[in-house]
C-alpha cells in the first residue's frame, strides 16, 4: 500500500510541475503581450501624432494582443491566489473555518470555470469549423483569437485543482490539530 501511496505522490508532484510550467510559460507570453500593446500604441501615437499618418492596424492589434494578454495571465493569478476578493468574512473567522470556506470556494470556482471553459471550447470548435474571420482593418480567423480563452480558462481550473489539493491538505491538518 506504501507503493501506490508513494506512485500517486510522484504523479502529482509530476502533475503539479507541469501544469505549473505551463502556466508560467503562458504568463510570460501574456507579459510579452503586454510589451507588445505598449509597442503597438507607442507606433501609432508616432505615427499618427509627427508624421499625420496613423495606422489602420494599431487598434486591432491591440485588441487581439490584450485577449492573449488576459487569457494568458489568467491561470498565473490563479496559482498565486492573487484574484481580488471580499475577504473579510475569511479575515475575522476562525483558522479551521476560514479554511474550510477557503475550500468551498475553491470548489466553487473550480466547477464554474470549468463550465465556462468547456462553452468556450465548444463555441471555438465551432469557429474553427465555420471559418468566421474577425471584422476590423484587417481580417483573421475568429478561432485564432478565441482559442486562448479556452485554454486560458482550462489551465485555471487546473490550477484551481491543485489549491483544492493545497486546501484538502490544511483542513487535513486542522482536524489533527497541528
């Protein structure tokens, strides 16, 4: 039985490494993004402002560019925990209660991202199948845009997986009294 405990450890612990991986890569990509938007605007307030010739690209760049940044960052926020909260309820209760709380949310949030994220899969399947392009300046295909939020929100939920798994671990140890 100490076998299979020490198995499913190593699985997780290789599960943990590569989503937290994945998701570090993804919130470098989305600071890229970010870089990039500041580029994009700094070209077009040049271009538009000293030489009276502004850019038909500039806006829609930007905002394919802030999708992936949001998109891309979102799994990131959600490993640190660092979402903005109302934690006065968290902040005024007990360690035991504040923890099983803390769990019920992470729940919570794990089941409805989740739901969120299989919609938008759905809904980006789709696109890539009916080859919509974007409207703007310059057209592209719908699902190269859409396809990060369903990543973006597929890795959530998997981050939101480990601090289920973080919080099981201290209401664990509350109940030992440690």
């Amino acid at each position: 039985m100490a076998g299979l405990s020490s198995a499913i450890y190593k699985v997780m612990t290789m599960f943990t490494k590569i989503i937290d991986g994945v998701t570090r890569a993804c919130f470098f990509l989305a600071t890229l993004s970010l870089g990039l938007i500041v580029a994009v605007f700094s070209i077009e307030v040049i271009m538009r402002y000293f030489f009276a010739s502004p850019t038909f690209w500039a806006l829609d760049t930007v905002t394919f560019l802030f999708c992936a940044s949001l998109m891309l960052a979102l799994p990131e926020v959600t490993r640190t925990d660092g979402h903005i909260a109302v934690s006065i309820i968290l902040d005024f209760s007990s360690r035991g209660f504040a923890n099983k709380f803390r769990l019920i949310i992470y729940l919570v949030s794990l089941v409805v991202v989740s739901y969120v994220a299989y919609i938008t899969l759905v809904e980006f399947l789709r696109l890539f199948e009916t080859g919509i392009n974007t409207l703007g300046s310059f057209r592209v295909p719908k699902w190269m845009v859409f396809g990060l939020i369903p990543l973006g929100l597929f890795l959530s939920a998997l981050q939101f997986i480990l601090l289920l798994k973080k919080q099981l671990s201290e209401v664990h140890l509350d109940r030992k009294g440690a």
